[in-house]
C-alpha cells in the first residue's frame, strides 16, 4: 500500500510541474520511507524543516498522530493518508489535512447504505432488529478510530449491537472470531483493518457459513481484496472515496499517463487505488499552494487560510467528491461513496 | 596519386561520419530523437553494516533509555553504473527502486541528487538502504502473511535467516521496478532497471 500511494506522490508531483507548477515555481520533492520508525519519521521532519519544506504529505496514523503538536506548533501544513475524523478539528489540529471522506463518515455511511439497500431484501426485515459486529484491531488506533461513530450510528438505526472482535492487523488466521460470531448470528460485519487481514476474516466467514454481509472502511478495500479472498469477497460493500486505478473518471487518463512514463518497470495490474488516493493528497495540496501563493503569502498560516481554508466545493477529478475546508472544520468531505 | 587521394577522401568521409555519429565526436544538441535512454546497472550491493540478529519488545526493559519494539539494523548499499550513451551530457534527476529479500518487497529508496554524467562517461551512484528488523517485521505480517504460510514458514523464522545470511551474500536480494529520470535540454527519459545480488 505505502509503496504504491508513494509511486503516486512522486508522479503526481512530476504532473503537476509539467503542468506549470505552483504559478510557474517547481516543486522539489524529498521523499523518504520511514518503515513505521516513529524516531525517523520525527528526524525526517527535522530535516524538512531545514530544508524549508512549506508543506509535508505524510502516510499513516503513526507518524501522523506523532507529529500532530509539533505541525501545529511549527504551522507547516501535513497532508497525510490517515483520515481519523479527529485530525478534522482545527481547533486541535489545525495543519493536519486530507482528501479523504474520514474514517467516521466512511463507517457511518457504510452501516447506512446496508440498512436502506440491503436489510429490506432481507427475510427477517421487519420481523428483528438487524444485527451488526464489528472486526477490527483493538489495540490499534487505525483499527479503532471509527468504532465510536460507527456503534452511534448502528444505534441510531435501531442495530442490534454484537460483541467486538478483536482482529490483528496481520491476521492470516481468524476462525476462532468468526466462530465466537455464530452465536450472535450477525448480519452484517464492519471490518476496518487493512487488506490482508480483511480478507482472512472474510475467507474465514465464508467457509465457515457466518452467512453475514461485510461492510469495509478505505484501506481494506482495493483491488487486492478479490485476489486475495476470491468467491468470499463477492457482495462485499465498501468505501472507497477515489476511483479505482484506472477507472474512466476526469484525470485518470494523467495518472495512467505518468505510471507508465515514470515507473515503466511497475506492471499497470500491480498499481491501485493508493496511486490515486496519492494523486488526490497532492493535486488537492497543489492548488492550496497555487491559491496561497497567489494572495502572496507562502508561509503555512497562509498556506492554510489563504489556501486550503478557502476551497468550497472544489473538483479535484479522480472520482472524488468536492471538497471544502472551512476555518471551523476540516472535514473535506460529508458524504461516503459506497460501492 | 589520383589513387591515393580517393582514399584520403574516403578514409576523411568515414572520419567524419563517424566523429559525427559515434561517442568520439563533437558534442552535438539534444533532440527527442537522438536523445538514447542512459544504461542503469547494478555494479554491486554492500552489506554496510550489519549487528546480528535480534529483537526486543517494549516489555523488555533497556539497560539505558527507554523501552521500545526494536530489532537489528542491517544497512546495505547498492552501487549502480549509470551510462551515457549521448555525445552530450544528461543530467540524472532520480533514481529509485524496490528492494526485496527473496520474493518479499520490503522497501523503496531513491536517490533525489541531482548529478551530471559527462557525454559517452559511466559515472556511478550510490543508494543507502537501511532495515531493521521491526520495520521489515511489519511489512511482513501486513502484507505478506498469507505468502509466508505458503512458503511454510513463519515471521520470525524469516527474518533470522535473512539477518543471519544477507551479510554472507548467501540470499539473493533482487532490485526491482527501478526507474532513473534523466534530463537533457528540457528533454525527458525514463530509464527501468533490474537487478538481483548475488547473481
């Protein structure tokens, strides 16, 4: 996943200063893999600051949550591909943004689409209350971070409400969950882990006849979910706030352009959704800088103000949808697509 | 004598063809068709440092410092030949590449400075590449569990044979996707490399 959304960051990047970059300045990008090493991801940052980066697009919860003070108290804007609906609140964290429908909305609006489009074809509909549980890494505050929403919502609803269970990360093995999961005979699973572990919990659901529907937050959603869980993937809803790769949607045709001219030796079947989740953190950043610089001020208050602070209903293309930034909140995006 | 002067004139014309045409001749512009895409080789990889193997959870008290998941380093570098085919000089802008142990990706690195290489030279690049085993321990169990069960291993039982035999040179380690950028006059090309270490 990190590898590809980086492959998309650098050819982003190189699309946009071939574009005329921001009024006509060139881009220099610096980019690192920091492995998940929370120490080197701080060290990298002291090094952008040296370097007198005016913005950062950074990856995960980890460095995300870590940084978060210190963005704010440097004011250097940090684009990040962690979407925590609590990183939203300017009030809190004021330089950390994204171009994502945050992890909160994508759950709420998952539970919501299954009760309207899927429960009335149910035979109980109408007979019980449907029954929803939740998989995913307690331990872990990617895993989390929607659970609160997503139990407010399923009760808003009228959802029966099952037992959590506690899915790792790097699970390749989940039936002692699924069978903890037959008594309470959910109809439908919110799962909010990554990729891999998704799909053992649905190959694991399948062959053991849970026989429940699954409802999958962003990052345990793209095209290696059917590789990897085949026949137990089909019906699965999720959330997926971007166009799968290579799908006919305005910009895509530049994102399969620069794929192929940049990394010719990355096979196009291996690229994913992450390439264009990258492309949307850096278009979206582009024109915060091009609208900043264009007021004349550069620095990361006006970065933000003048910049991300004044999008409204703003068309980035690749199949997300507007975005707006106000100074009160910085959830660029309200609705969730579900497919 | 009326002999000897065509073959002069032949031996010139052939001089000049080739001065103009070969790497031996004058420097001539850049153009999208005479522009070749330089050559991206691996010369080498080096185990740069190298610290055993181990791991230590956050449960384990340090003798110094604070508690936390840290594993070995391995540090490798990876020495590339990079050739200039043109009888101009082109400018390297990047260079970045995938490194995998075996068949398991495990990181990408680049090199973003900027350098020269002169007309018909090779010049060489260095990349750095730094692991450790907690990094690579979480690229393994997020990504590739399932190729691990397939492979009818375990985590842990990877990562020590990798730690224990990468600085032997006795596991291959393979560069893949690598990409080069290269400039020359406002023009563009992308140069694709792959390598495996020891061959």
């Amino acid at each position: 996943m990190g590898k590809d959304y980086a492959l998309g960051i650098a050819e982003a990047i190189h699309y946009v200063n071939d574009n005329g970059g921001i009024n006509g300045k060139q881009i220099k990008l610096y980019q690192f893999d920091y492995g998940y090493r929370i120490p080197e991801a701080l060290t990298k940052y002291n090094l952008f600051k040296r370097l007198k980066c005016v913005a950062i697009l950074g990856w995960g919860t980890g460095d995300t949550e870590a940084l978060a003070p210190t963005v704010a108290r440097d004011k250097i804007p940090y684009v990040s591909a962690s979407y925590s609906g609590h990183l939203c609140k300017p009030a809190k964290t004021p330089y950390n943004l994204f171009f994502a429908t945050d992890y909160s909305t994508q759950s709420r609006g998952l539970i919501t689409a299954w009760f309207d489009k899927k429960w009335p074809q149910k035979p109980d509909y109408g007979k019980r209350k449907p029954r929803i549980a939740m998989c995913y890494m307690t331990a872990s505050a990617f895993s989390s971070a929607s659970i609160k929403a997503a139990k407010e919502q399923a009760e808003i609803l009228g959802f029966e409400i099952g037992p959590d269970q506690s899915v790792s990360l790097f699970a390749i093995d989940t039936k002692s969950q699924i069978l903890a999961l037959k008594e309470f005979k959910p109809d439908v699973l919110l799962h909010t882990n990554t990729v891999m572990s998704v799909a053992a919990t649905l190959r694991d659901a399948y062959a053991l006849g849970l026989g429940a529907d699954h409802l999958i937050k962003c990052w345990g959603y793209d095209e290696n979910l059917p590789k990897l869980a085949g026949k137990a993937a089909e019906g699965a809803m999720g959330c997926a706030p971007w166009a799968f790769f290579g799908l006919d949607v305005p910009l895509m045709d530049k994102v399969v352009e620069y794929a192929k001219k940049y990394n010719p030796g990355v096979p196009l079947e291996k690229r994913t959704i992450h390439t264009v989740q990258a492309w949307a953190s850096v278009l979206g950043l582009a024109e915060a800088l091009k609208r900043a610089d264009k007021a004349g001020d550069l620095s990361g208050e006006g970065i933000l103000r003048k910049g991300f602070e004044t999008m409204k209903d703003f068309e980035i293309g690749l199949g997300i949808a507007p975005v707006t930034y106000t100074a009160t909140d910085h959830r660029g995006q309200s609705q969730a697509k579900i497919t | 004598m009326h002999r000897k002067s065509i073959i002069l004139k032949c031996l010139s014309v052939v001089s000049i063809v080739v001065l103009l045409g070969g790497c031996a001749g004058m420097m001539t512009k850049p153009t999208q068709k005479n522009f070749k895409a330089p050559v991206v080789t691996l010369d080498s990889m080096e185990v740069v440092h190298a610290f055993g193997y181990w791991y230590f959870s956050k449960k384990v008290e340090p003798t110094k410092g604070k508690p936390d998941n840290v594993g070995a380093p391995l540090n490798l570098a990876f020495i590339f030949n990079v050739e200039n085919p043109n009888d101009y000089p082109v400018k390297m802008e990047n260079l970045k590449f995938t490194i995998a142990f075996e068949e398991f990706d495990l990181n990408t690195v680049s090199s973003t400075e900027t350098m020269w290489i002169p007309a018909c030279k090779t010049n060489q690049v260095r990349v750095n590449a730094h692991f450790d085993v907690r990094q690579s321990l979480l690229s393994l169990l997020v990504t590739g569990g399932f190729k691990l069960k397939e492979k009818g291993t375990n985590v842990w039982a990877q990562l020590e044979k990798w730690w224990t035999e990468i600085p032997q040179y006795s596991v291959p380690v393979h560069v893949k996707g690598g990409a080069a950028v290269f400039k020359a006059d406002g023009l563009t090309k992308v140069t694709t490399f792959e390598a495996t270490f020891p061959e």
